[in-house]
C-alpha cells in the first residue's frame, strides 16, 4: 500500500517521534507511516520495530483510511457485565457517609457489601475511586474560645514578625515521662528483622520536662523536675530569665492552671521585661515547642530502656546537649488569617454535621 505524506503531515509526526511524553504505541505507528512514505518495506519496518507483517499493513490501513487521528489508541470495549450502575454507586457511597448500623462504630466494606448487593472486593474499588476511607479515623478539636482571633493574631505576629531587640520563646512542659524498663533484653535489628522489645515493662516513676523553645534559633532551655506545679513553673521561669539576661522576653504558653497563679502574676510583676502570650484554648498546636516534644518523642524516648529516673534525667539532657548543638528552628509559614478561617469553617462543620 502506497502511503503519501503532506508536509503537516510529516512535521506532525516527526514530532509525535520525538516527543518524550508520547506513548510508545503512538510512536511506532508514527514510525510505520514516515518509513512507508519514505518507501521501506513493510518487511522491514516489521523488523526494525519487531511487529509483524501484518500489523504493519493495519496501520498503515489506518492511517490512508483515517489519516494521522486514526493512529491514536482506541479505546477497548471490554466486558460490561461487571460494570457497577450509577445509582449503585450513589447508594453506596452515600451509605458509606452516613452513620453505621447499630451496634457498629463504623462501616465495612463487607458490611457495605451486603446492603448494596456487591463483593467486598468491588466495594473497596468504589471508594477508592471516590477517595473514602471508613476504616481512618482522624482525632480534631475545634477552640470555642471567644478571644481565639486576637490569641492567634498575636502569636502569629510574634512567630513571623518578632520585635527588635527581643526574644521570643515557646514554654510548655511534657509531664509523666514514663522510666520504663523492658521485661526482657531487646533483640537487635539484623537484616531483614526489624528491632524486637517485649510489650511488657517495668515502671520506675516518671519526670516531668519544662523546655523554652527559642523561635529565632531553635536553641532550647531545659528542667527536668519530678514534679509539674505552680512552683516548678516558676523555678523554670526564674532559670530562663537568668539564660536571657536584659533582654525583652515574649514568652508563648499554654492556658495551664500552673502558668498564671498569683505567685506567678506577681512574679511578672516584678519582672517587666517579661510578657506572657497565652495561646487560645484547645490550640496547643500553636505552640512551637509542641512540635519539638514530638521530635524529642519519636527521637529519643520511643524505644529507650531506663532503669531509673536518675538514667532518664541523664538521657534527656544528654538529647538536649546534642540538639543544642546544632538547634534546628522551626519555620512558621501560616498567616493568622488562613488560621482563623479555617476554624471558622470547622465551627461550621460542627454545627451543621449528622449526628
């Protein structure tokens, strides 16, 4: 079969040849096409791409008949039998969003299964198309606190726009770190065996750690204490001032009881360079130093045997001497705005949601 290219033509699929993103089928019958015009065989465009003979005469069939369109793939027909109807997959997943069956914390894909007439198997094909999955669940809490706006305007400010000559500080405590002490000797990790502890331990008593987070730097001021009260607080406070001497202090906290007894209030009286940033209530996560205990966690205390308190107390600060050496800050990124949006919105959520 003779084949004659135009010169839009042959540009086109010059093109389609080298273009990186095109299909590999797409690009061998391109190559049928402009070797045939250039008068090789169909035997030997059947070699050089390795099809048969025959299928070198389908495109280029394809091609006199429907021109350069007619090398696009076409879509296959397949089977039809096991298609889910449309309403089907309505019903499904509109089940699959509502509450589940009494007795039942949430839905499954068998459970759905048997309501709507379908295998589990094509159940979990729908929601994954859709993006629903009823076996996660996340954890949220939404602050009612009517000041939340003006909370989160100042702390932001202070994270993103940190007055001169000052420095900013995240303070919070992570209370009953637990010196636990595993049954048995843990076995290491080996190739292809991942490190093995037992489930069961024994208690030693527990710390409680106060750490200042310093915004600019990521430098930490530490205390370990065993215990987590009012005077604690204030011993820790007492210590951060001594590490910041003359210096403006703008120190973010939460709304502990501990944070603002009249000891406290009057301490802060006597020291004005020291100003106190309490975060909204139920919006910890707006405090900085959270996200370093959850490092400090996963880091250091996650899989560590103690056999004493006196052995935890040394682990952690030997944890902090090495993160003070290279203190990483962390970089707050979220205006204000965005922030209370988006509680506006979950408080929408809330008092719109099926309960």
């Amino acid at each position: 079969m003779v084949v004659m290219l135009t010169a839009k033509q042959r540009r086109e699929l010059e093109q389609r040849v080298a273009r990186a993103a095109e299909s590999a089928q797409e690009v061998r019958r391109a190559h049928v096409v402009l070797w045939s015009a250039d008068g090789v065989s169909g035997v030997e465009i059947a070699r050089r791409l390795q099809l048969s003979v025959e299928a070198v005469s389908r495109i280029r069939r394809r091609f006199v008949e429907t021109g350069i369109a007619g090398l696009a793939t076409r879509p296959k027909a397949g089977r039809k039998d096991h298609a889910v109807p449309v309403a089907t997959v309505g019903r499904l997943i509109e089940l699959a969003m509502s509450p589940p069956p009494a007795g039942r914390s949430r839905w499954t894909t068998r459970l759905l299964a048997k309501a709507v007439g379908l295998t589990s198997g094509c159940v979990s094909d729908v929601l994954r198309r859709h993006e629903l999955k009823p076996h996660r669940v996340r954890t949220y809490k939404v602050s009612r606190d009517p000041a939340f706006a003006a909370k989160v305007r100042d702390i932001v400010g202070l994270y993103l726009h940190p007055p001169e000559h000052a420095v900013v500080l995240s303070v919070d405590e992570k209370t009953s770190i637990q010196a636990l002490e595993r049954t048995q000797p843990p076995l290491p990790l080996r190739s292809g065996r991942a490190t093995r502890h037992t489930h069961d331990y024994k208690r030693h008593g527990v710390v409680d750690l106060y750490a200042a987070l310093e915004v600019a730097t990521g430098q930490v001021t530490h205390r370990v204490t065993a215990t987590h009260t009012a005077a604690d607080f204030l011993a820790f406070m007492r210590q951060v001032a001594r590490a910041y001497p003359r210096r403006a202090l703008h120190v973010v906290l939460d709304n502990s009881s501990s944070h603002s007894t009249p000891e406290v209030r009057a301490w802060l009286a006597r020291h004005p360079r020291v100003h106190f940033h309490y975060t909204p209530t139920s919006a910890s996560w707006l405090n900085q130093v959270e996200g370093f205990f959850g490092i400090l966690g996963k880091q250091s205390l996650g899989m560590t045997d103690f056999y004493s308190k006196a052995a935890l107390r040394e682990h952690l600060a030997a944890y902090m001497r090495a993160w003070n050496r290279n203190p990483t800050p962390f970089a707050w990124t979220k205006p204000a705005r965005a922030l209370i949006r988006s509680r506006r919105r979950m408080l929408e959520c809330i008092s719109t949601a099926v309960h």
